[in-house]
C-alpha cells in the first residue's frame, strides 16, 4: 500500500484501498439477514398457508432496526466477552454477533411455519435483534477506519453490497427453493451469514478503538445513555415546529410500508408463481437505484424542499400501480410495470426525504440526531404496519391498496404546512452549515439502505 495518506492518493488508486475491498464486504453481510424477517420470511409464510394476520405482523419483528440506538451506547462503551477482547471492541462485538446471528438464521431455516408459525417469529425476531446490533458495529468501524473525505466512498461500495446481498437473500433464494426446498435453501443462507466472521477477522481495528479512544470511562450507564439519547432529542424537540416536524417525519414512509408489507400475499393470490415473483428482484433494484439518483438530482436541482415534496407526491400517486394490478390478476407486464414504478418512486422518496433528515441534524448531535429520527421514520412502519395483514384480510385487495394511499396523505398535509412555515432553508440548525453549502454536500448515498 501506498505511503500516501489515503486522502492524497490518486482516485484510481483509491480502489485498491483494502479497507474499501471490507466495506463492501460489511455491507453485504448487512444485506444478507434483512429479508430473514421481511420479505422472503413473508414469501415462506405465504407458501405455507399462514393468515395474512400472521405475515402482517413480521413487520413487527423488524422493530429492532428501529430501536437499535437503544442498546447502541452498550456496544459502544462495554467491553467484549471473554477472549474475544484481544480482537479489540469492533472487531470483538463482530466476532461474537456474528456466529450467534449465523445459529439463530439456522434455526428460523429448520422451523416449521406452516404447521408452528410461532417459533419461526421468535426465530426471525433474534435475527433481526442480532442483525441490527451487527449494524451498529458495523457503521461504527466505518466512521472510525476512514478520514471524512473518504466516507462518500465507503457508504458507495457499502450500498452495493449490501444491495447485492438483497438480491441473493431475495431472489436467489427463492429460484433455489424450486431446487432444493426451503429448509435447504435458508440453511445455505445461514452458512454464508456465518462466513462474515472471516471477514472480521480479515479487517484491521480501528485505530482510535485500538488505542483506548473509546474505553469504557468514569461516566455511568445512565449518564452514557443521557447524553446519548436525551440530550439530543431535547435539541430537537424545542424548535420551532419540531412536533410538526416529527409527526411528518413518523408518518411519511406509513402508507408505502404498509403497500409494501403485503406485496408476497397479494401477488400470490393474483396468481402468480415463486418463478415470477423470483424475477421482480433485479427490477426492483434497478427501479430503486435510478430513482435514488434523480432524486438526488432534484435535490440539488430545485432544493430539498421542492424536492421532497414532488416525489413525496410521486411516492402516493405510484401506490395506485397496486390498484391497477389489483384488478390485473395474473398479468406480468402490470406486474412488473408495477415493481418498477413502486421501485423508482420510492427511490426518489428516499433521497429526497433522507437530505431532509440530515438537514434536521445539529453539527453537534450529527450521529445520534440521524439515528433517532431515522429509527423514528420507521416506527410506524414496524408498529401500525404489523395491522396491515388485519387490514388487508377484512376488507379486500382493492380496498386495502386504496387505503394505503388515503395513509400517505396525513404526512402529505404535515408537509404543505411544513414547507410553509418552516421551509428546510430556515429550519437548518443554528449550528448546521447553510442551506446552499447542504444542498451541495448532501447525496442520497449517506443514508443506512434498511
């Protein structure tokens, strides 16, 4: 390696960086667990017969990627178990989630949903609890391995791989369940959510960790988890229309989630095969990377403002695909037109809306303040939106899809009232740069892909 400060090197150069070569490979062992307790669970549960009650509610196991700041201070501040101290506090954490993430997709594999769904919940629920606390070590070793002006990068390869391990736990599961079954095909995921722990073991240790920049101090849990968690919630909550701000902010991703939640039962009983749902992954990625970067370019185009609420717009009017395919049962041209459409609104959504949170973020809060409202995004979405399978069941396909869009609607006033009174370029922090240096810093690529 170079002599050079990874700064100073050349760009190309930059690509031989070992560190970038890790991070890709952290993201896709990030990617690899998600869909354990969403999607291709739901597919499963589907298959199997299970209420539609019963597939509504995984969106509740999920809950933990929303609460994880909450035992984030523990993994930051305590030390890791036993011998695996000597690996140093990321790499130890790493090296004792990892295995127990492995054992727990190992068990969700040979649970019997069908015939116990039960199990297989609480199976699913400790991965999503052990995948979650994987992620904050994870985005902890990034902040901490690379200089600032390298983290751009570093998120960009991490949202490849964590995009492609999307696609393989999607996907390329369910084309190898036609081959092998279930069980098999869960059990292969299990073994290369194991392998992550060569990973860590490949990675270097942070040198601020490494050196005791973050060893547990004189300071008590509680204080820890005051000035943590507290403290910034207080800054944000007495603004000027912050509980505005924060019910728009909670209600936002509601009606997509919900649409979103429910898509395996719906296609299926549409009429449409494993195969065919198997097929709707690269388009759906592909649909989610082209609307992330015309998002992105909207923002700096027009504004955050302006921008978020064109594609907010676009987000609720792309729900009604799901109407039309509702009333399109087995054809695969509206299915997929559907997919793409959902995809690419959601992707604009995204950029837009995750520039607006990090303009939420006060220089001195930054990490903690994008944590909480980000987990706070999502609440909704794992609590009201475990009812969707309830929803759906009692009133219809076609009812239930225009309910979704009537969902989005709330966030959709909150933010005309929003952009009135509080427009973004007057409601950045006292201590946060100006609105025209955020717009030009800020890219959709500075986000968690969860």
């Amino acid at each position: 390696m170079s002599d050079l400060a990874p700064d100073d090197r050349p760009r190309a150069a930059l690509w031989w960086d070992r560190r970038l070569w890790l991070m890709a490979g952290f993201g896709f062992m990030a990617g690899l667990p998600l869909p354990l307790s969403g999607f291709t669970l739901r597919q499963w549960l589907a298959e199997g017969g299970a209420p539609l009650a019963v597939i509504g509610l995984t969106a509740n196991i999920a809950l933990a990627y929303s609460l994880k700041f909450l035992w984030a201070p523990s993994l930051d501040h305590c030390l890791p178990p036993g011998p695996l101290r000597r690996l140093g506090q990321r790499r130890g954490w790493l090296a004792a989630i990892q295995p127990a993430l492995a054992l727990a997709a190992a068990i969700l594999a040979i649970s019997q949903p069908a015939v116990s769904p039960g199990p297989a919940l609480a199976a699913a629920a400790l991965v999503a609890f052990l995948s979650a606390s994987q992620d904050i070590v994870i985005d902890a070793w990034r902040i901490e391995v690379f200089p600032q002006r390298l983290q751009g990068m570093a998120l960009a390869v991490y949202v490849w791989g964590y995009r492609v391990a999307l696609l393989i736990a999607t996907t390329g599961v369910l084309a190898a369940v036609g081959w092998i079954g279930w069980h098999a095909a869960l059990l292969a995921l299990a073994a290369l959510i194991g392998a992550g722990v060569v990973l860590t073991l490949l990675a270097p240790e942070p040198a601020m960790v490494a050196g005791g920049g973050n060893a547990p101090g004189p300071v008590s849990l509680l204080g820890r988890l005051r000035h943590a968690v507290l403290e910034p919630l207080l800054d944000i909550v007495v603004r000027p229309g912050a509980w505005t701000v924060l019910a728009f902010v909670a209600l936002f991703k509601l009606g997509e989630a919900m649409a979103g939640i429910m898509t395996v039962p719906f296609y299926r009983s549409l009429g449409f095969d494993r195969p065919t749902i198997a097929g709707i992954g690269p388009l759906s990625l592909g649909g989610t990377m082209a609307g992330i970067m015309l998002g992105g370019w909207l923002v700096a185009r027009i504004g955050v403002g302006r921008a978020l609420l064109w594609t907010g717009w676009t987000q609720t009017v792309a729900m009604g695909m799901y109407l039309v395919l509702a009333f399109s049962p087995g054809d695969q041209t509206i299915l997929y037109a559907t997919v793409v459409a959902e995809a690419f609104a959601q992707g604009m959504a995204d950029a837009a809306f995750l520039t607006y949170l990090s303009g939420l973020c006060s220089l001195a809060f930054t990490a903690t303040h994008y944590a909480l409202l980000s987990s706070l995004a999502s609440i909704a979405i794992h609590t009201l939106g475990g009812f969707s399978g309830v929803l759906a069941e009692q009133v219809g396909w076609k009812e239930f899809y225009a309910l979704c869009m009537l969902a989005a609607l709330p966030s959709m006033v909150l933010m005309l009232r929003l952009l009135r009174r509080f427009p973004p370029d007057r409601h950045l922090p006292r201590s946060n740069a100006s609105s025209r240096e955020f717009d030009r810093s800020a890219t959709p690529g500075d986000r968690r892909p969860d």
